[in-house]
C-alpha cells in the first residue's frame, strides 16, 4: 500500500560538468584566435567568428525567405529589450557603406511606451523617454514614440483586414533587385540613394498622453483579474498600436525582435492558452493575418544567451524599462510558468529550446476548407476556431448552442408580433437589443474568448473594439436578414412554377 509519508522522489543524477577553457583553446571556427565566448557546449568562438556567425544567422534569414523588396520601408518594433536593441543594430551595420553586402530596404522605428501599465510613475516615464530619444537619434533612422494610452483614439479601420498584394515569385524579387541597382548606378550615388530616404520621413512629433487616457488604460488593466489575462490583452493593444503606426506612415513589413528562446517559449504559453491552430502565425518568420502589413522575425534564430554576448561584446545600447511580470513569482501567470519551465530545462538539457523552435518550424500556415476569407477574431486578427464539427473541447459544447438558440428567439418573436420599431433596411429596433457581451464574445476565437473571461465588464475597453464588434454584429443581422429575404422569395418563385 502506498503511504503518504513515503518519499518516491529520486535526486536526478548529475552530468558531467561542461568543459573549462584552457589556455591553449583555440576557436571552433577559424582555430587560431582565442575563444571568448561558448555559445553551445563546446563550441567556443573567438570575437571575429562569434560576430560572422551572428551576422550571418540574420542576414540568412531575411535572404531566405525574401519576403521584403527593395526600396520598401520596413517598421522596426524597438521595445528597448536585448533582442530588439540588437535587431536595430544589425540593420544599422547592413545599411552602413562598410557592409558587405548592404540591405536595401528603408526602415524606421517604433517605440511603445508602456509605463502606465507597469506601474511606472510620471518622473520614471520622463526619465525612460529620454534615454530612449537619446538612443534613436544616434541610428539616425525615423522614429515613433507612441504611448499605449492613444489606443483610446485609434479608429475601429485598425481591426479589419486590408487587402494584401500577392506574394512576390523568385523572378519579380530578382527583377525588383536588378531595378534597384540600376536607379542607383544611373543617380551615380554607389548605394547613396538610400540616405536621403531615411531622413525624408521625421520622427512623430506626439505629445504626452492626457491624464484621462492614463486614468482609462489604468481602469482597464485594473480590471482584469488575473496576470496572464493583463499579458495578452497588453500584447494585443501593442500590436493594434503598431499596426496603426504602421499604416499611417506607409510601412509595409513590420520587424520585431522575437529571438529563437522568446519563440520557444511562446509556443509552449500558445499550447497552455488554447492558440494551438495559430502557433505558425505567432512563431513563424512571417505573419500576415492583417493582410497589408506583414510581421517577420528575423531574430528568430538567435538564442538570448548569443544575444546577450553579442550586445556585452559589441556595446549595443538598451534601455531597461520593468514589466508586467517584473519581480513576480513564476507561477503568477501562465507566460512565467513556462519561460521558468523551458529556462530550467535548457540549463540542464542544452538543446531544449533548439528542439522546441525546430517543431515550430514544422508548422505550416494552412487554413480550414472555406476559412481563408470567413470571419476573423476581434482581437487577434486571426480565423475564427469556431468549428464545431471537427471540435470535440468545450469550446465546441459553448458555441453550439448559439444556433440552438436563435429559432426559439425567434419563434417568441413572431409569437410576440412584429416589431414595435422595425423599419425597412434592417434599422435597430428594440426586438434587437442583445447582450453586448454575448456579441463581442461570440466574436472572439478561443484564447482570447479564455482571456476575456478574466474582464467583468467591457466598459472599460477601448472604444475602437466596441465600436468594431457592434459594426459586425449589424452586418451579420443585415446579411442574415437579406439571406433569408431571396431564400423567401426563391420559394415564392417555385411555388408559382408547379401551380
């Protein structure tokens, strides 16, 4: 029998210890310098091939998938972070007239500041824009500092899906090149074109958030009741944020700085948080569920410890700002959770985080039959998860009992007579007052549905999102209304026919 005072727990048997440098090392790569740093067991690089290597992985990436075009500006989503630091930096050195093989593209930067939800006072936040500014101005690149309260301004055109350009073939990306080059050779510049390019677009001359700004966004984040529910509405509201930006500056790739251990462990929270059927738009190189503008990820093949070599080795400069889960315990949120989980293996298992990225790599971006154009979370932009015919999750029992319900409201209704208020055109009448939160929710895929939950009320959302899913829910009743108006009549027709 098993007894409660039983201790069945067995100590984990200890591996050797890596290897020490010695002094006769030489580096993996060139075997002459002396290594100065160990990226992988064993593996010891010296400064020269270390910064080969690190070049490498990010200039391969972005000519692998050759998603962006010559002479296109590309918006680099800087949150003043290591990997994002780094990102900007590689792409100041691939511009530079030293590189060997330049980018040809226009970039800009964005930065979100996001002190009111970490509880940053007004002196901080001061404090945080200046070095920021500070740093910005010395890449010479356009910049855009945002303050997450101006969410309560955006329009609800951010939460609808442009329409997106086809993508390029291999020929059209060889012909954009073989242009580029020779607008080039005929200004007689080598390369000079692109300068003028980066200072015609200034940065955002934005003023300070209002106080009753500051004063909603609090309430809102006040509240959500849990910290991963606060994590993934903050991560939502900062895209919808850099998306707008995005768009107002004619911006048509969006960078951000997601390294290969950040990618890992957000597949891991996207399993826990029921967004398995988008792991390969949230980890993938590319995202283009907002259609227009498309998401990459060059860092991904960088691991944060190669990242913070790289900035010690090379001085590239950071701004350390706190966060939503600065100084919390690891089970606070489920986002904690699993960076403590994956963090705890790759230390005791080297190539955990490699094995985990490498899976994401396997997933491919393939939507349902009939599901490429159909309706589209509120939130996250992406297809709706609502099938019911291959689900057997509760989200499947929750939604099926929505069309459940419409024919008996409907049958009260007619029992009822027609509608005090009813006008042609399918005006609002009082018969069609619903729950706003039954519309909203009824809009959301299954995560954020999850995360939404956590939220009392929506009174305290930004106006752009209420006014978005009222906006939907009205096409949805008119179409529904028109629907039913030519199958009525086709019956009338074929009624006819057989008298």
């Amino acid at each position: 029998m098993c007894e409660m005072s039983e201790e069945y727990r067995e100590s984990a048997p200890k591996g050797p210890p890596p290897p020490r440098l010695s002094r006769d090392q030489k580096c993996v790569k060139c075997t002459e310098g002396l290594p100065v740093v160990v990226i992988r067991a064993g593996d010891a690089f010296c400064r020269d091939c270390f910064k080969a290597l690190y070049v490498h992985k990010f200039r391969a990436m972005l000519g692998k998938n050759r998603l962006i075009f010559p002479g296109e500006k590309v918006l680099l989503a800087w949150s003043g972070g290591p990997s994002s630091s780094s990102m900007v930096w590689q792409v100041l050195e691939g511009l530079s007239r030293d590189s060997a093989k330049r980018l040809r593209f226009v970039p800009g930067v964005v930065y979100v500041d996001e002190g009111a939800v970490c509880g940053q006072s007004p002196e901080d936040r001061a404090k945080t824009l200046a070095e920021v500014k500070l740093v910005l101005q010395t890449t010479g690149f356009p910049w855009h500092v945002v303050a997450l309260e101006e969410v309560f301004s955006l329009p609800p055109s951010v939460l609808r899906c442009s329409a997106q350009e086809p993508a390029g073939t291999e020929g059209a990306y060889k012909a954009a090149v073989d242009s580029f080059l020779q607008q080039q050779h005929a200004l007689g510049a080598g390369g000079g074109a692109a300068e003028p390019a980066l200072l015609s677009d200034p940065h955002s001359p934005t003023g300070p958030p209002t106080t009753a700004q500051t004063q909603a966004l609090s309430r809102l984040f006040d509240s959500v009741k849990t910290l991963t529910a606060k994590e993934e509405l903050l991560q939502t509201l900062r895209t919808h944020l850099i998306l707008h930006v995005a768009r107002n500056h004619g911006y048509s790739k969006v960078m951000t700085g997601d390294s290969c251990t950040r990618l890992a462990i957000k597949l891991m929270t996207s399993l826990a948080l029921g967004r398995g059927a988008f792991i390969a738009w949230d980890t993938g190189f590319s995202d283009e569920r907002h259609g227009d503008v498309v998401v990459v990820r060059p860092m991904r093949e960088h691991t944060l410890k190669e990242v913070a070599f790289y900035n010690r080795l090379f001085a590239v400069p950071s701004v350390c700002t706190p966060a939503l889960d600065t100084k919390v315990p690891e089970k606070a949120s489920i986002h904690r959770l699993m960076e403590a989980f994956i963090l705890r293996l790759q230390a005791q298992f080297p190539s955990t985080v490699s094995t985990v990225y490498r899976t994401s790599e396997k997933l491919v971006k393939a939507p349902r039959d009939g599901c490429a154009a159909g309706p589209r979370c509120l939130l996250c932009l992406c297809t709706l998860d609502v099938d019911t015919a291959d689900s057997a999750t509760a989200f499947g029992a929750q939604t099926s009992h929505l069309p459940q319900m419409q024919p008996s409201v409907a049958q009260a209704r007619v029992a009822a007579g027609p509608c005090c208020c009813a006008r042609i055109g399918g005006a609002p009448g009082c018969c069609r007052r619903e729950d706003p939160r039954a519309q909203v929710m009824e809009q959301l895929c299954y995560g954020c549905r999850v995360n939404m939950k956590d939220l009392p009320s929506l009174e305290p959302l930004p106006p752009y999102i209420l006014s978005e899913a009222q906006l939907r829910s009205q096409r949805a009743t008119a179409e529904q209304e028109v629907r039913e108006y030519l199958l009525g009549d086709s019956e009338d027709e074929a009624g006819t026919g057989e008298s």
